[in-house]
C-alpha cells in the first residue's frame, strides 16, 4: 500500500512537471478500464447485454476526438498480463468500438475465471494508460474486487478507497450506477457501476467538462454521483425574491450558479436583503448537519453582509433548506453621467458569495443506500462511498452579479443632443467645403468666379485690368469696386 502511494506521488510530480515545461495537451487522454474477471460473466455471455455497446458510446462521448486508451482488467497472473491494452486512438475510430466488441473473459492458468485488483488497474492505467500525465481514469465494473479470491476482500476494499479518498492526486471522482439485467448459466446481476477519476489538477476541470455533455448525462441516465471532492461547491442558492427592496430584484442566470441582482438607482438602495434558499449540491451524501458561515467578495469594495441561517441540518441531497436571508451592503454607485456607464453597454459589479459550512457531518442517503441494493443485491455498500473523514468543512464559492439600472431619459436626451451637434457639424462642413459659382457683370460681360465660404477674387475686364474685388460670407457674396467708372455687379 505505501509502495503503491509513492508511487502515485511521484507520477503526480511527473505531471505537474510536464505541465510547467508547457507540455500540457488541451484535451487529456481518457482510459477506460472494462473488467473482465469472472464476476463479469454475465455481462458478456447474455445475448441481450447492452454492456459493450455502452462502453463504446461511453469512450466516443466523453473523448470525442480526444486519445482514448482502452484496458480490460482482471488481476494479473503468469497467463495474462492485467490490464490489457486493446486500443489506443480517437474516441471517433472505428476501430474503438471493435476492439471493445472484441474483449472476453480472462481465465488464470488453471482454467478458472481470472480474480479482479482494482489497484493494480488503477496503478498501471496511470503509469502505462497515462504515461504519468494528468488525465482522466474510468472504470466500468460490478463493484466486485477479490484480488487472489480473498477472503481479506473487505480489508482490501477498504485500502483501495482509502487511496481514492485521502491521496490529493485523485482531484475529482464521480460515479454512475447504471441498471442492467443480464443473466448466464453460472451468475446474474442487476447492475454495474461506472466511476470517473481525475488525476491531477488540470484533470478536475476538464472531468467537469466532460460530465457537462447532454449527450453524456442522457447515456448514462444522469445518475452522477460525486465522491470527491466533499470540502468545495456543498449547496448552491435559489433566490427567490427580495425583502423590503422594490427597487431591487432577483434571478438565477442561464448557468443556474451566478445569481444576478438588478438594482433601480432611483431607488438608491443601501442595503439588498436576498431571500432564498440552499440546495444539497453532495449527490448522494445527506448533510446531516453543517454550522453555516458567509461573506461577501467583491474585488476593491470592503462590504459587509450577513444571514439569517446559522446551521443546516438533516437536507438531503437535491433538496432545498427553508428559506434564508442574505444582507448585502451595495457599494457606492457611480453617478450617470460617467465614463464608466456613459461609454459602456451597461454598468455591472461582478464578486462572489463565500459560504463556508464547518463542522460537516455527512451521511450516505437512505435512498442511494435503496438504489445500490437494487443494483447490486446482498452486497455490502462499497465503501467508496463513505464519506472521508477530511470532508469536515467546505468552501462554496457562489458567483453574484450586481447589474445596475438607469433611468433612460437623461441617456436620450444626451442621444438627441449628440445627434443634432453632429448633424450641425456635418452641415457646416459641407458649407465650408463646397465651392460655389459667383456670377459677375463686368461691363454687361459675364464671368464665372468659383468661390468657398470666406474667400475673395479679383475681377478683370477685358483688358486684364483689375477692377473689383468678389467676397463670400457663410451667407451670402459681396463686390467691392476699384474704380467707378467701370459697371461691374453681381448678377
């Protein structure tokens, strides 16, 4: 077990390496590990399982055109190595849904179904699947591991999700138990269990990603469940409406995450009082019970805040506590006529709600506890699923945007005006730009004068002699005579 400790820290080091030297891939290798032991039989042997081409749709779904390794394992012996490395490409070949519809059941050398070592999978899909680079870990099994047919089983379950749990380089596991009858001549089963494990940091994120897929969430049935981590994102908040405040309203964006407070500056609020409640985001543990503490963070703003509720008890998971309060100072607003919200296409303030519930106490619930013994009858709950005793407080970080409203009329007057200065200036340049013909009478003879706004000519007579002087004003045209014996006017 320590052997095997040291030795998932060092490939983690390998990889935070790799990432610092920039050689982090945009998409992380998926592996999927398929068990194959005996327990499996029916899985494989029923004419009517759906099991290998969930496999396949899972692999394509989640990689997509990413690299996918696929593994069937077992526990290795001297017949067969474990896992074995049948695929290794896009999650788009063809050739991916072959090599799974290829897989059989492993035998030891004696002929017998082949045992099953979960943390021997595990340890060679990082070292060999992963090449010790971040990535994400699936396994597709029934939840039945007996390396060497033990009868320590349990002692040994228990080591192996005592790694999951407490290394911090397993960053983010979830689960599906997906229901499937399947039957052979020697077993039959109900169900299967698929687990999705992020190994590092980056690979939390993109294991989020991920799951995020509808198509994901619709083939398998939407029945994530999370293991870890249990100390971030416990409760999510659903306003519903505000206290007191008719200037001021709330809403959930399109993420279902940001909530999104529009504030009427006529109202010139001080303070918002936000009604609502927390939702059990810890699919499947109940908390039981969780003292309840916030603050307000809102970059360069020093805000005070406040709620009403002070401890959670007994919400189970998907639920929503009683109503609560939420006090929120508003920061200083800045005036209208600012750059700031002149020039801009709206005026926001974007900060973050921090809840923080300690002392956490969290209990599997008794309707998941149903759902397993559905799936998986007269077999005791993994204990996988017990909560890790690291899981005593956790930090929710709920995003919150401060959307500010003005009143439309000062804005359009400023409109209107900008737009008649500038329908002014456009006239004036076209004025002051144009030339226009002067007609002048020298002697009855006339004479064409091109003149701009602001400008003078000379006029000749016949004889080249100069004897007036044309002039243009923005709004009209003058002559001024040299001698006063020569007729010379403007026509």
């Amino acid at each position: 077990m320590e052997r095997l400790t040291r030795r998932l820290r060092h490939g983690l080091l390998l990889a935070l390496s790799l990432v610092c030297f920039g050689a982090q891939a945009d998409s992380l290798r998926q592996v999927f590990l398929v068990q194959n032991s005996g327990w499996m039989e029916p899985f494989y042997l029923d004419p009517a399982s759906g099991f290998k081409p969930l496999v396949t749709q899972l692999a394509a779904t989640a990689a997509g055109n990413g690299e996918v390794v696929i593994g069937a394992f077992n526990q290795a012996d001297n017949a067969h190595p474990s896992p074995e490395w049948t695929y290794r490409g896009p999650g788009t070949h063809a050739k991916l849904g072959e090599s799974v519809s290829a897989l059989k059941l492993a035998r030891k050398a004696s002929g017998a179904y082949a045992d099953t070592d979960f943390k021997e999978a595990l340890l060679a899909a990082i070292q060999t699947g992963l090449e010790g680079r971040e990535g994400i870990v699936w396994i597709i099994t029934n939840n039945k591991n007996s390396p060497n047919n033990s009868s320590e089983t349990q002692l040994k379950n228990r080591e192996f999700y005592d790694l999951l749990h407490k290394e911090a380089v397993i960053t983010r596991i979830a689960a599906f138990p997906q229901k499937m009858p399947v039957k052979s001549s020697n077993f039959e089963a109900n169900g299967l269990m698929i687990y999705a494990l992020a190994y590092g940091e980056n690979a939390s994120a993109q294991l989020e990603q991920v799951l995020a897929q509808p198509t994901l969430a619709t083939l398998l049935k939407d029945d994530r469940v999370r293991l870890k981590p249990l100390t971030q994102a416990a409760v999510r908040f659903i306003p519903t409406g505000v206290q007191d405040t008719p200037d001021v309203s709330a809403e959930l964006a399109p993420d279902q995450q940001t909530v999104v407070l529009n504030i009427n500056v006529d109202g010139s609020p001080k303070t918002a009082v936000l009604l609502g409640h927390f939702e059990n985001q810890f699919n499947p543990y109940q908390i039981h019970s969780a003292n309840v503490a916030m603050r307000l963070d809102v970059p360069g703003e020093a805000l005070q805040s406040s709620i009403s509720m002070q401890r959670i008890e007994n919400l189970e998971p998907g639920a929503r506590s009683e109503q609560l309060a939420i006090s929120l100072q508003l920061p200083p607003l800045p005036s209208q006529w600012s750059s700031e919200v002149l020039f801009s296409s709206g005026y926001q303030r974007a900060g973050a709600i921090e809840v923080q519930l300690s002392d956490q106490q969290l209990q599997i619930s008794q309707q998941f506890i149903a759902r397993m013994n559905e799936l998986f009858p007269n077999d005791a709950l993994p204990d996988v699923f017990i909560p890790s005793s690291e899981a005593s407080s956790s930090a929710t970080r709920l995003p919150i945007v401060l959307q500010i409203s003005y009143p439309l009329g000062p804005v359009l007057l400023l409109l209107v005006l900008f737009v008649l200065v500038l329908i002014g200036a456009l006239f004036a340049k076209s004025l002051i730009a144009g030339k226009k013909p002067v007609t002048v009478l020298v002697e009855g003879v006339a004479q064409q004068i091109p003149l701009k706004p602001f400008s003078s000519a000379a006029v000749y007579d016949e004889r080249q002699n100069k004897v007036a002087t044309v002039k243009r004003s923005l709004f009209g045209t003058s002559i001024e005579k040299l001698s006063a014996d020569v007729a010379v006017r403007l026509k």
